[in-house]
C-alpha cells in the first residue's frame, strides 16, 4: 500500500542524530504530480528505487537504493552546530544513535525542544559556501555537522547532504529546470526538490507495510549485476518498471531480460 491519503508526518536523520528531518506530506488530493516522468500522474512524495552508479557509490549500496522523492517545500530540517566537546555527555540528548528514537519512553516533542529549530529544506540542504543551519546572517558564523557533496558537481543547484559527525548520507537536492519536466515547465508550487534516503527514516516509518515500495525503478542501464538480479527477481517487485535511464524514454527493460536476469 502507497503512503495512506491523510495527513502525515514522516520523520528520519542520521545515525548520530545531528541531521533530523520531518516530511509534512499533505491529504492526498493536495499532492502535486512528479513533474519528471512520463505520465506524470504519480503523486508526490513518491518512493523510487535507483540503480545510478552515484547513488551506488554515495551510500555504499551494492543494491540499488530507495529514496523518497519530495517537493521541497513538504520537508523541514534541524541541524546541530557542529561542537568543539565532542565528549561531553550533552551531545546525547539529542537522540539518534545514542538515545534510538523508537526507545521506550522516547519523547519526540521534549527532544525536539531542545533541538535547534526545525528550517525549510530548501534553505538548509542546498550547498552554499557557508553551510549554515539557517542561511541568515545571525547565524552564518555556525557551523553545523550538514556536509555536501556530489561526484559531478556540488553546487547551489545539485547536491548531496551527509552528515560530517557520523557519515550518513541523508539526502539528495536538486533545483528542478524546465527541461526535467515533462510538461516543458515548472511545476506552480515548488521548484526544488529533496530525495531523502530511504534507510535514514525513523523505524515506525519503515515498519508501515508498502510506504516506501517504490513505483519505479530508475537507470536500471547502470545497475549492478547482483543489483538488477535482485530487482528482477524480488517478490512483489517484477511488475515495477526499470527504466534503463532517468526518463522511460530512454528504454524500459523488456520482459524477457528480467526473465533472464530472474533465473
Ligand atoms: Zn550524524
Ligand atoms: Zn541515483
């Protein structure tokens, strides 16, 4: 099952806890459609399984990753300054690792209060010059554990964001251009877009059967050989698509190469 038409809110960061993040994922009549793929009819946030040799080497999965694809005004973000007492005992109150959130007795709202504000992701993950966990002048002096990068280029406009304290790779950005869309245009409530990794959200989210099953795989031309056996011959998987590149225009794996790749 997709994600459910009511109102939700997705939770998820880093290992350590120093990267959180919330996806407020509206009624299902209000999600826009991906503006990327050839239908166009699949509402956002939307779960996609990627065999590109980028997300391989970011995340440091032999098999191909599942990030949730969203339209960047639905997701906050709040970030620890990065502290020179690395030892200290204060670090932990900020859950992750250290205090698992899904411990018992965890409490969400105590913790967040005592986190730095939850921001706009559009403000927070876009790659600048200064990484800071606000952008404005108050606070560009911060540094923050936010980290970027991407293997061809990390600019304002395309970028990964991990975590420099723990490593985890978080999430991917990207400023959509008219060209990405299939309509020829940008879409009217966003113009950013923030995948967010799918094994960095919080269990309760995983452990709901079928949110993250993705609707499409992508750049299955790139994938591993393990990688495209496994998704060829995943239960409740094979029906998926696996487009050879981004966009269904550059082929669609046939029936009878997934049959191969099955056996
Ligand atoms: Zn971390
Ligand atoms: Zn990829």
């Amino acid at each position: 099952m997709p994600l459910p038409s009511q109102p939700l809110i997705l939770t998820g960061g880093c290992s350590c806890g120093a990267i959180r993040y919330r996806i407020a994922v509206p009624e299902s009549s209000s999600r826009p459609p991906v503006p990327f793929f050839p239908d166009g009819h699949d509402p956002m946030p939307n779960p996609v399984s990627c065999h590109c040799n980028d997300c391989r080497r970011a995340t440091a999965s032999l098999l191909p990753v599942i990030f949730l694809q969203c339209p960047a005004p639905m997701v906050t973000v709040s970030v620890l300054e990065e502290s020179p007492d690395e030892q200290g005992n204060g670090q932990q109150q900020h859950g992750g690792r250290f205090v698992d959130v899904l411990a018992e007795g965890y409490d969400q709202v105590a913790t967040d209060a005592k986190r730095p504000p939850y921001l706009p992701a559009v403000d927070v993950l876009r790659a600048s010059s200064t990484s800071t966990s606000t952008g404005t002048q108050d606070n560009a002096a911060k540094k923050t554990w936010l980290r970027f990068y991407h293997s061809t280029s990390c600019s304002p406009t395309a970028s990964r964001t991990f975590c420099g304290r723990c490593g985890t790779q978080v999430a991917f950005h990207m400023a959509l251009e008219p060209w990405h869309c299939t309509s020829g245009k940008l879409p009217d409530s966003f113009s950013d877009i923030i995948d967010i990794n799918g094994g960095t959200f919080d269990r309760d989210v995983l452990d709901q059967e079928g949110w993250l099953d993705p609707g499409v795989e992508v750049n299955f031309r790139s994938g591993t050989a393990l990688g495209k056996k496994v998704a060829a011959s995943a239960k409740g998987m094979g029906h998926v698509p696996k487009m050879y590149g981004f966009v269904a225009a550059e082929g669609v794996a046939t029936k009878e190469e997934l049959e191969r790749l099955a056996q």
